[in-house]
C-alpha cells in the first residue's frame, strides 16, 4: 500500500491518450494489497476500478479499456476449452480412452463451451456498439473538419485559429482510430472463436505452451 500513496492526485489516462481523471483514494484488503482505484473524474464525480483494469509503467497510470480486457481474458479461456475438447476427441480416436470416459469429459468441455460462447458474444455485443459509437465520432470530426476548412478559405477564421481546430480535431481523430482498430482486432479474434477451434499445437509446441502456463500470474476481479 505504500509504495502506492506517492500516486494520489496523479492523473489517469486511458490508453489513448484521454484524460479519465485522477486518483482520490486505494482500496486494499487486510494484507494492505491494493484491490481497486477510486478516481475523481472532470465533472467531480468518483468510480472505482479494479486493479485488473489499471496499468502502471514508469510511473505513468492508465485505465485499460474494458472490453478489451474482457475480450482478451474470454478469448483466452474460450480458446483453452476449444483445445482440450480436441485433445479428447484425439484421445478417443487414438482408443486411449473409453467411449464412458470420454462422455465424462465432454460433457463437461461442452457446457464450459456454451457459457464461454454466450460471455465471447455478449462481449462481442458491446465492441461493436463501442465501435458503432467511434465511427459516429469520426463522421464528427469529419464534419468539423470541412466547416473549418470552408471557414478558414473565405476569411472567417484566421491561420492561427485553423492550425489550434486543427491540431485538436487530428488529436481527436487519432486517439478514436486506434481505438477502433484495437477493438475491431479484439472482435475479429472472438469471432474467429465462436465459429472455428484453434487448432491443436504439435507435440513440442504443447510442452513450450506448457512451461509458459505455468508462469501466468493470475488476476481475481473483485
């Protein structure tokens, strides 16, 4: 909790570059681990985050997008479900197992699947409405662009004044573009998902797989 208390007041962006807020407060548990951030937004309002969705680096303090953390996490276990359900159908092919043992398990594999499939789609839901949301904005901006340019040719606006609507209009354009690329690429990872399994790694590549599993640390959401 310590080394945390030199971060109050310190402002929060996302991962584009906008301005979230900064922090007010930490929440830690009995063992002084700190479990959730409370922010102080523009408008004076407070939220709270999960650790899960902060990121320090060189003292530098983001909020990550939401969906794409979900995203990533749901993809991740979707695509671990996908692969042991194969693993098993090997294992019945190669008649490792018996045909009991191995209703066992894909029963199992089968309802984890759905319950994936159903969380990738809700997700999925919501990426396309966040992108739906970012393309409005870009038509914006667009907009904006046009109205200045008209202005600025028949005098109505200086040079000055053109190059600031200008600057903030790129800034803005560049910060929606590539959130929507990440976005778009996150979608397009869960919809390869929901329609097709990965498929299995080799031999060697299954024991590399192995060693990095067992380094992941894993995070609990509060």
């Amino acid at each position: 909790m310590a080394e945390f208390v030199r971060y109050i007041s310190k402002q929060v962006r996302d991962p584009y570059g906008r301005l979230v807020g900064k922090i007010a407060a930490f929440i830690s548990d009995a063992l002084s681990n700190v479990k959730t951030v409370v922010l102080e937004h523009g408008d004076g309002e407070f939220n709270s985050y999960s650790m899960d969705y902060i990121s320090i680096e060189n003292d530098i303090v983001k909020v990550l997008s939401a969906l794409k953390v979900e995203a990533s996490k749901v993809a991740g276990e979707l695509a671990l479900a996908w692969k042991k359900s194969l693993a098993l159908e090997e294992l019945l092919e190669k008649k490792e197992i018996t045909s009991e043992i191995y209703e066992h398990f894909q029963s199992q594999f089968n309802t984890t699947l759905k319950e994936l499939k159903d969380r990738a789609s809700e997700i999925l839901d919501k990426i396309k409405g966040r992108i739906a949301e970012l393309e409005s904005q870009i038509k914006v901006l667009q907009l904006a662009t046009t109205s200045a340019k008209i202005s600025y040719r028949i005098g109505e606006i200086d040079e000055s004044y053109f190059n600031s609507i200008m600057n903030m209009i790129q800034t803005g354009m560049n910060r929606i573009t590539s959130e929507k690329k990440d976005l778009e690429a996150s979608a397009n990872e869960l919809e390869k998902l929901l329609t097709s399994p990965p498929e299995l790694p080799k031999a060697g590549e299954a024991e590399e797989e192995a060693e990095d599993l067992g380094a992941l640390v894993v995070h609990v959401k509060d």
